[in-house]
C-alpha cells in the first residue's frame, strides 16, 4: 500500500493513470484501489470484531458513470453512519442488491403460495395477477416499482371497461407489496395511498335481470355466431339459468358430482361458495345438456374442461365472462371482439354472467314459485333460528321449481348441437 495520501482529484487522476495495481489511502476509511490503467475504485475500510472489511463504494471518474472525489467522501459519511449506528454497511449493500434483484414475479410467487394456504377460492388472486398485473410490471425489481407503475396497472383495466376487476386488482396490489414490505425488500407501499375512487370506483349493487324477450333474442344471436360462441358456452349458460348455481361452481364441476341417472347434482360444502352441501334435482333438459357436454368432454374428467394447455383440467374462470363480452362488443384481448356488438341491436340491454342467476331467480317468482324454495334453490344461507331448526331440504319442492324454470327456458334453447349451420 502506497503511503501517500492524495487529497486532490488531479492526485487521483495521475495515479489511476499510471495504473499501477495499489491501494491507496485517501482518508480515514477511504481508500483508492487501482487496478489497471485508467480504472480505479473507492473502498470504504472499516473493521468490525476485531476482522478488517473492505467495501467498494464506486469506480472512480466523472459523473454519471463515475464517481469523482467530491462523491466519494459523501458516500463514506453514509457509510460511517450505518456503522455508527451498529449497521454493517456491506451486508446492508448485499442486502439492498438482493431486494433490488428481486422482481415483482419474484416475490408474487412467495405472497401467491401464502394465498393459497389462507384463502378457499385462491385461484381469483392468482389470476388477477396473471392477467392484470405481471404483464405491466412483474418484471421490474420490486424495490424500484412507485406510484406511478400502480397507476398505471389500474389505469389500464379501468379503461378496458371492467371497473370491479379494476377493484380486485387495487386490492390485490396493496396485498402483494404488504407481503414485500414484511420482507423488508420495500420500505413503503407504493399502493397503499391508492384508494377504490382510483380504480373502479364504488361498486353498486347490480338489479340487472334479463326479460324473456331478451333471453330469447339472446339464444337465437349466439346460434347465429357460433363460432364465436362455443357450444359448450352456450350450453352453460342455458345451465346457469335453470339450476341457479354460482358460475364457478358449474365451470368447474367435475363429472363424479353427477348421477344423471337419478338426476341429481351433489355440490360438496368445500366447492359451495356458502360451504354448505346441496343436492340439485336436474330437469330432464338439465339432463340432455350435460349429456351432450359428456361426449363433447371427450372422456374429460371435466364437464368443462381446459380448452388450451393450462395447470388446472377446467376452462378459466374468465372464459364465459370473456366470451359474452366479445359478444357485445368488448374484449379484452388486443384483437378487440371478434363480432363487435351484436347483442345490443338485438334489444338485449347490456348483462354479466352473474346476471344470469338473478334472472333464474326473477324468472322463478314469475313462475310463482314460493319464496322460501326459491331461496333454497340458490342455496342461499338461512340465519336465525331458522338456519338452526329448518332444516328440511325442500328437494321435491325444488325439483318441481327447477322443472318448471327448465321448461320455459328450453323453449329458447336450440336442441341441436350441429356446428354447423
């Protein structure tokens, strides 16, 4: 080690010049180490129990790529007051490098298996960050994301039209960096000044019910572009109609629930959103459809199963919603719909897939179903007493009810599975 102690930049300019490999004191705890000509770095010295440790601070040269005199002596005063304050500097730069190499994927896939422990329906999460937010940002280093990145994600499915998925995702975003905060690879949350006005906005009960005009307008539109609207789909959503079960829990249903022979759907508690049991009587139409959506399964295990490759046997939760979009005119795929909006001019008022339970529960009350059957029929919680002594299953009743509901809503279902016209 040289004992001159250069103090000027033109000092340390002629030495890394020279380029003889040395080191060289500059200041208590600074040092300049050249390597070769034209390269030098600084290193910050220190010792701690009792072992010397030496840490680069930055190579040495003009701003921006380099770091003259002047900011080497300010790094060193950051550096002497970690170590003042019982910090060690260079398992503090290790441990920055490491949060800064870690991307938004990186530490999704950490919070996503925690979710998956804690939560029943884990996969809505999973797929809000697949979609939503991991193709924006998942990977830039997590410790680098700000305000507004966030913005911009929500921004972005606030303007495809889908103000609640918009909700979900400002939700799942101030989970996701809470779980990197917790880790200590973000200090703030760059989503969690965020609030529901800034996404989807406040979310208001929907009353949205189809008349049976539209229903009929509805079949007859997607008969005509079958191509764009699957079979299967259509077929799902005759369905969703008649046996007022929740979207999911028919998208993914597999086939050993089924006794079509008897007719009757058992729904287990973990797959009810309720978490409570049902045994569902099947209209003799109910039967038929699944019949047929048994052969189109082609020996799935699935009565719908994944359409592409995919890490779960059923099609995603996001297919029938998508698919009905598209028939109004709204994708969100960046194609855009691939038939534009021809439900509208067919006097069909915009709807959602969940709209379609309301319907067969309006539809019921017009059929003038008593209340108390009805409500069972959408497996609906009971509270009070009621809950706790009532607890006749109403299945004949039921059975009756959903017979009914088949009847009407077959008359605008086309019974023939040609796909071609």
């Amino acid at each position: 080690m040289s004992k001159s102690l250069p103090t000027t930049d033109a000092q340390i300019k002629s030495l890394v010049t020279a380029g003889n490999p040395s080191l060289h004191k500059v200041e208590r705890n600074l040092y300049l180490r050249v390597t070769k000509p034209g390269t030098g770095f600084w290193v910050f010295q220190y010792t701690l129990a009792g072992k010397p440790h030496r840490m680069t601070l930055g190579r040495y040269g003009r701003r921006p790529e380099g770091m003259p005199l002047i900011d080497a002596r300010e790094a060193l005063i950051k550096s002497r007051a970690q170590f003042r304050e019982g910090i060690d500097p260079l398992s503090e730069k290790r441990r920055t490098r490491a949060a800064i190499s870690q991307t938004v994927d990186d530490v999704a896939e950490l919070w996503l298996k925690e979710v998956k422990k804690s939560i029943t329906n884990h996969h809505i999460p999973e797929r809000i960050y697949r979609k939503e937010i991991s193709p924006l940002i998942g990977k830039m280093s997590i410790a680098r994301v700000t305000g507004l990145d966030i913005n911009n994600v929500l921004n972005t499915v606030k303007d495809s039209g889908r103000p609640c998925t918009a909700n979900d995702t400002l939700t799942h975003l101030k989970q996701l960096f809470h779980s990197a905060n917790k880790l200590g690879l973000i200090s703030v949350n760059p989503a969690l000044s965020f609030k529901i006005s800034d996404a989807g906005g406040a979310e208001k009960s929907r009353e949205r019910a189809l008349s049976k005009e539209e229903i009929a307008a509805f079949f007859s539109v997607a008969r005509k572009y079958r191509i764009n609207f699957t079979r299967e789909n259509y077929l799902a959503v005759a369905l969703l109609l008649v046996l007022l079960v929740r979207k999911t829990e028919l998208t993914s249903a597999p086939w050993r629930e089924f006794d079509l022979d008897a007719g009757v759907w058992h729904l287990p508690a973990e797959r009810a959103k309720t978490k409570v049991a049902i045994a569902i009587p099947l209209p003799h139409q109910a039967i038929e459809w699944l019949k047929e959506l048994k052969i189109r399964a082609s020996g799935s295990d699935y009565v719908f199963p994944s359409r592409r490759k995919s890490s779960r046997p059923y099609i995603s939760d996001d297919t029938l919603n998508t698919a009905l979009a598209n028939l109004f005119g709204i994708s969100t795929r960046k194609t855009g719909s691939t038939t534009g909006d021809v439900l509208t001019p067919a006097g069909i008022e915009h709807f959602v897939v969940h709209d379609l339970r309301r319907t067969g529960r309006t539809l019921m009350s017009y059929l003038k179903i008593y209340p108390h059957v009805a409500e069972k029929c959408l497996n609906h919680n009971r509270g009070g007493k009621q809950k706790i002594y009532d607890r006749w299953e109403y299945f004949e009743e039921r059975k009756e009810a959903h017979q009914k509901l088949a009847d009407l809503i077959a008359l605008y279902v086309d019974i023939t599975s040609a796909d071609t016209a």
